[in-house]
C-alpha cells in the first residue's frame, strides 16, 4: 500500500492564491491479529507493518520475545491490513485469560485499555550501563530530522529514532502517530536482533506516559524528545530508571530524571 499520495489543492496568501500539489500520508486500519482474534485494530501508516505489529506485541505484553511467536504474516485487504500472529500455546492461554478478565461493559477509551489500572500499569524497571555526551544528545533531534523521509514529502508524520554512542542515529520509523512510531523502532530492534539497551530513543514529539511505558518495556534507558514531557510522564520514568531528556533542539536540552546516564552533565548546569 501507499505510504503517501499526492493530491491538487489552492494555497491562498497574502500575496495571492495558486494551484498546488501537495503529499498527504496515509492512513488505515491495521488489524493486531493473535490466533484468529484481533486484539487491537489501529490506524496507522501502511509501512514496515511488521515492525509495527511486533513492536505492539511487545509493548503490550502480549509476548516478550520472538521464540514466543510461531508464526507471522501480513494480509492486504481492500479495508486495510491484517498483521496475524499465531503464537506458542502458553503465549495463546495467557493472552486468553487476559481477554476474560478484561470483559465489560465499559472502558476509559485509551486505545483499547479496559481499566484505569491498565491505563497506569506497572512496568518493570530499566538497568542499562548507557551513557551518552551532552553533544549526542544535542544533535540527536537533528540526526532523526536526516532520516524523516515521509515527512520531509508531508510534514504530517512523526518519527522514532535510536540513537546509539560514537554512531548517531542508526535507526528510524515514521508514522502518522507517535506511539506507532515508537511501535515499529521497537519492532525493528526486535527483529534485528539489536538491544533496545544499547541505545536511546528519539522522539519527534511531547513525551507522555505511554511512550515512557513503551521504552520500559522494550528496556530503552533513554527517551529522547524535541517538546515536552507531561508530569505523569515525568513521574513515571523516574520510577522506571528511565533517563527523559526534553526540548532537545538548537543545541540544547533538559534533563528531568536520572542525570547520570549523560555524561559532564553537571558542566550544563547554571
């Protein structure tokens, strides 16, 4: 499918208006299918949609490594794409039960999350001997703005990047959505073998509780973003290990949890 498509419009400014052309990314349905039942359908951009679905199943807890999953393959559909997974029997019962004790009547509307507590859930603690120069994470921003090639054409997608020390950023997705970004970088990582320790993700966009969620449960000691944090997310990297640097853009940047992990961090305190 079409990452993108070019379509006519009339751009009016002060000078006058004009015909143009624009790219729009696009969007569509990509059905989370584990042993004959869609967990999730998500909209998404229709590229490297087995990363995305891999990643989803890890940061949703669904499996915590490939040796769990005994099959894969993607459906194109008309209406969208199916990602099918089926997965080892303990994987399958686990997921099953799950399923049951997520029944109701009601939900909180997080993409799919059931209850408050899954909303907030508990994720495990984050250990990584990862240090990175106060000039990496500086240029961090701008090494993923090289690798945004959908936005570059659209200006309408976000981006997940790994930056690791001495290399820069080796690794980037994009996406209409944030989380899916952040999804399909940790999916790549997991297919190809490489430690999400070893590095630090970048964001194009605000930090929130759910990207920090994802980072702990991938196991990504560093989260990386151009804009803001929110206070949940904040909280919730500290709690993790998580080192959350914010407004990392124009040479600069702020750290709110866990210094240590940028070294002569202290020099860039007033």
């Amino acid at each position: 499918m079409q990452t993108h498509v070019s379509v006519p419009g009339r751009a009016h400014r002060a000078d006058g208006a004009r015909v143009i052309h624009r790219a729009l990314p696009e969007e569509v349905p990509v059905a989370l299918v584990f042993n004959g039942t869609t967990q999730a359908v998500m909209m998404a951009t229709p590229s490297d949609v087995e990363d995305f679905a891999h990643g989803f199943a890890l940061t949703e807890g669904i499996v915590t490594d490939t040796a769990q999953i005994e099959a894969f393959e993607i459906a194109e559909h008309a209406q969208g794409i199916e990602a099918r997974f089926w997965l080892r029997v303990d994987r399958a019962e686990a997921l099953s039960e799950r399923r049951r004790s997520m029944a109701g009547p009601v939900g909180c509307g997080l993409c799919g999350i059931d209850s408050l507590e899954q909303a907030l859930r508990t994720v495990p603690r984050v250990v990584a001997d990862l240090y990175l120069s106060p000039a990496e994470i500086s240029q961090a921003t701008e090494g993923l703005r090289d690798c945004q090639r959908l936005h570059h054409l659209t200006r309408a997608t976000h981006a997940a990047g790994f930056l690791v020390p001495g290399a820069g950023v080796t690794l980037a997705r994009e996406d209409v959505g944030r989380h899916n970004a952040l999804d399909k970088l940790i999916g790549a990582l997991l297919l190809r073998g490489t430690g999400p320790a070893t590095g630090a993700a970048v964001m194009t966009s605000r930090l929130s509780v759910e990207l920090v969620q994802k980072c702990a449960l991938a196991g990504i000691p560093v989260l990386i973003a151009v804009s803001a944090p929110t206070g949940a997310a904040m909280r919730l990297a500290d709690s993790a290990g998580i080192t959350l640097v914010a407004f990392a853009r124009s040479g600069g940047f702020d750290i709110y949890t866990h210094p240590h992990r940028i070294s002569n961090e202290a020099a860039h305190v007033a």
